[in-house]
C-alpha cells in the first residue's frame, strides 16, 4: 500500500507489533519514542523505515518529527497515537502533584499535541487516519488506576470531538480502546507482568483493520478484551 505510518512509543508492545503490521502491509513505517537504542533496535526487528527519538509530551518534538516526516516523504497517511504509560498505580491520596501531572502529559496532553500537530497536513491532503490508543480504564474502575483511567477516559472523548473537526476534510479518527495484554506494561508500572491472553498483535491487527477500511468507513471506537477477562460492573 506504501502508507506513510507515524507511530509513537514503538520501541515495544503495541506500538512495535503495530509497527510489524503495517510493514508486512507494504507501508512506509515511521517509529518513535524516548529511549533511542531501544527504539533503534525495534526498527531494525521489525524492518520498519525511519526511527526518530521523540517526547511526546514535548510540542516542539512533534513539530521536529512532523517536519521531519513532510521533508522526506511529503505526506502523512496514519497517525497512531500509542505512546503512554502507568507512572504510578496507586491510590489517589498517595500521589505527588508531579505524578498526576505527568501521567494525564504522558497518557492525554500527548494525544492532543499529536492531533493538533497532524491536523493542518492532513486537512491540506483532504485525507488522513489518526488511531488513538486508550484503555478499558476509560470505561471500568480498579482501585489505584483513577489517575490513570481520567487520562485515558480523555483520550477517547478527544477522539470522538477531534473526528468531528476533521470529517469535512475527508480525514477519519478512531480510538482503540485495548484490554491488558502480555506487553511488560504492568512490570514498567511496578506491579508485576501479567499473563493475559491477549497479545500485542491482537492489537496491531485491530489497528491495520482500522486503517485499511475503504474512505467511506470509519470506526469511532472498539473495545478489544482478551477472552480471559471479565468485569464486574459496580
């Protein structure tokens, strides 16, 4: 298809699986995130096409990127938000002022950064996808993840408004809304790796499913759970 694909926090789980995805469908593949080495090995793993170091919480590296991107290619097909992370899962009292501002900089304002750095190219292209990735924590409570699901509840309402702006252009948006996965997310939170059944290709997949839809279609969220998971409402 030779895409041209921005993904953010691909140095690993859905982000690197994402990455894969879209190479084995003939797109063009740029990866980011914060640690370079990391991130630089991922690329070469997964065959994808450019690696750029980023902080997705900072504006001015979104701006460095995009430019990036639009002086090498000339366009931007997919956005896939995807960078984020727990910081601290734990109960609200416990937390400094600092972690609760960088975790809705890291899981929300990212996003919103992102959106509003693709948005002018691909209203100029009267095309675009942009895929949001938030969490079932938007929709369900656990204790110790109320910081955390106020970001990611954001995340997919910002979606649904941002998708609105951008339909007169021709340009979809969608949020992606995934279960816990076997990714080594929970062991970076410090609480312990899980051993869900859900995959992080079962995410990339839901990704590329997303993208590849005809112009006429778009998604406006999917929740994706592992069989093995179940909810008990309050």
């Amino acid at each position: 298809m030779n895409r041209i694909v921005l993904i953010t926090g691909a140095s690993s789980g859905y982000g690197k699986a994402t990455a894969k995805a879209f190479k084995v469908q003939g797109d063009t593949v740029i990866m980011t995130a914060r640690g370079l080495e990391r991130l630089e090995n991922a690329c070469r793993e997964v065959g994808g096409d450019l690696a750029l170091q980023m902080d997705v919480t900072e504006p001015a590296d979104w701006d460095r990127v995009l430019g990036k991107i639009l002086a090498t290619y000339g366009r931007l097909d997919i956005l896939v938000n995807n960078a984020g992370g727990g910081v601290a899962i734990q109960s609200v009292a416990r937390f400094s002022t600092e972690e609760i501002d960088k975790t809705i900089r890291l899981n929300l304002n990212s996003v919103i950064y992102g959106c509003r750095a693709v948005a002018p190219v691909m209203e100029k292209q009267k095309s675009g996808t942009v895929i949001n990735i938030s969490s079932v924590c938007a929709r369900q409570c656990w204790p110790e993840w109320s910081v955390y699901a106020a970001a990611k509840a954001g995340v997919l309402n910002f979606s649904k408004g941002f998708y609105l702006e951008m339909q007169p252009f021709g340009v979809r948006v969608s949020c992606v809304v995934p279960s816990s996965a076997s990714t080594g997310f929970q062991r970076a939170c410090g609480i312990g790796e899980t051993t869900d059944k859900l995959l992080a290709g079962d995410i990339a997949d839901t990704v590329v499913y997303i993208a590849n839809l005809p112009p006429r279609a778009v998604v406006e969220d999917v929740t994706v759970w592992g069989i093995d998971k179940q909810v008990n409402p309050l």
